[in-house]
C-alpha cells in the first residue's frame, strides 16, 4: 500500500532532538481506558539522520487544498515488513502501559465496520482519509489494511495557527477520530508514525564502486516515532514531539549491512537490515511505553 506525504511550509521545525516536556495531557487522558491503534505509517524514503535537513517533515494544511498525487515512488516489501513490525511492537508496547486496556491492532483491521469506515467514498472518515492519500507523495507506507492518519492531519502540535475563512482541517481531524472511537466503541484512538533513518560509520563508504562494488556498506539504523491520541470527545490525551517539527527522539538498532551505493538496501538474503531496524523498532516502542507509564503514574 503505498501512501503520500507532503513537505511543508505552515510547521517550522524546531530543532528538537529529544522527548522533552510532557507527552499526557490532562484531564483529558483520565478518560482514557480503553484504546485503539488506527493508524501506523513509516517513511518510505530513509534517510541519513544526521544530513543537513535530515527528518520526516509533514504538513496538510496547506497539501490538504490543493495537492495531486504524483507517480507512485519507491516502496518495498522490506518497508511494509518494517511498519507491520511496527505496529506490533507498539501494540505490545501500550499493552503495558496502565491502566489502558487495548484493543489487538489485528482485531482493529479485521473489524468489519472499521473496514466499512475507512473505504474511501463510503463514509466521511473515507473521504477524510482519501483527502490525506491525495495530498501526498508516495513517502509513505502502512501496515495492509491500515490507513494512513498522520499525526500532522490532527494536531497542531506546538504551533499556534490561524485559519482565515474556512474550517480548520486539524479540528475536521479531531472530530474525524472522535467519531471513529464511538464506532469502535472505545475511549480513544492513537495514531503513531516512524521515521526510519540510519547512521553512517567507517566502514559505511566501501560499497558501489571499484573493487567494492559488491560489498554493502555497513550503518546502524535509527527510528524515531511520534504519536497522538485522540478521544471520543475530540480532545487530545497524548502528543509527542511532531516530525513536522523536528520533533522525534531517535534510538538505535545494531550495526549491519545495509548500503548500497550509497543509498539504504534492505534486500539482503540474510535480512540483517531489516532485523537491525526491527529491533530499533521495537526499541523505540519500549522507551515511548515507559515514558506514559512514569507519566501516567503520577
């Protein structure tokens, strides 16, 4: 399933390297008891983390008016392995944080009215979602049979904004996933991005040319990832630092193999990239569970 994301010019990034501040939001996560995931995405395009202008940056305001679809880019099967690791690892992450009961993400894209909810044209939640696919490049991928909610689609973040003459489509957001937890019948929804990076090491330059050619270059992988939860009073109960502003604390997987003339390659027969980036995955997975369950607990 490839998806689209549109770089922006409304969100400034930041400069944030870290998970400062408080990701809960009170009194509106005391409500929150029961929770679903509906939405996991991941960027398509990896990206050397510490480049010049590095990160995943989103913005739909301004792409949700008037944006078209390009050609569809550079997806792979290793990538939708790598978002539908993701959304299982966060799964289990949330799963331990108390006292949140959640929905199992499987039973989430099996349940049939979420399927009926989020076919494009056949709800407003459908055209809401079809809207987010139109206003993208092909950056982006979810696990099958899960949309693509960005964060960015439903929450300012920290960026107080005006909109002049027309409603605010981060409200039109909010209400989108507020109607969409009394549908599930839960208390709230989370959406959760990754953005998958890596890091270059000594050994990172001796792939793609001259006697090298065959060899791939070693790099250690990095994933950051950003979540909003939103309840079925249209209030947000958790946020983290947004890609869209730089936001995002990045951790780390193991050393491997992974590129090719200098570029990410996830083709390897032994899958060693794919299993280094999954256990940054799920690295990132645990320390966003223990941040909201200190934060939770006090």
């Amino acid at each position: 399933m490839r998806i689209t994301g549109v770089a922006v010019s409304l969100f400034l990034a930041l400069g944030l390297t870290g998970c400062g501040g408080t990701f809960i939001k009170k009194p509106a996560v005391l409500d929150v008891k029961k929770l679903a995931i509906v939405s996991v995405y991941a960027n398509t395009d990896i990206h050397d983390v510490e480049a010049k202008e590095s990160g995943t940056k989103v913005n739909l305001l301004k792409a949700l008016v008037a944006a078209t679809a390009p050609e569809k880019d550079i997806e792979t099967d290793e990538q939708v392995q790598l978002v539908t690791m993701g959304l299982k690892s966060f799964g289990e992450a949330l799963s331990g944080v108390e006292p949140w009961s959640l929905v199992p993400p499987d039973q989430v894209i099996r349940n049939k009215k979420f399927q009926a909810l989020t076919k494009p044209g056949s709800s407003a939640m459908g055209d809401f979602l079809s809207a987010l696919r139109k206003a993208a490049t092909a950056s982006w991928v979810t696990p099958p049979g899960m949309p693509y909610i960005p964060a960015s689609s439903v929450t300012h973040g920290n960026k107080s904004v005006t909109i002049m003459g027309q409603k605010d489509p981060v409200v039109e957001g909010q209400e989108k996933l507020a109607a969409l937890c009394k549908d599930l019948n839960v208390d709230a929804v989370a959406v959760i991005g990754l953005d998958l990076a890596y890091k270059k090491g000594w050994l990172s330059g001796m792939s793609g040319t001259g006697i090298f050619s065959g060899v791939l270059g070693q790099a250690t992988p990095v994933v950051a990832c950003e979540m909003v939860v939103v309840t079925r009073n249209g209030q947000i109960a958790v946020e983290t630092p947004l890609f869209s502003q730089g936001g995002g604390k990045h951790e780390e997987g193991p050393g491997a193999p992974m590129l090719k003339k200098g570029r990410p390659y996830l083709k390897d027969s032994k899958q060693e990239a794919v299993n280094a980036y999954a256990k940054a995955i799920t690295k990132s997975a645990a320390v966003l569970r223990d941040v909201l369950v200190k934060e939770l607990s006090q």
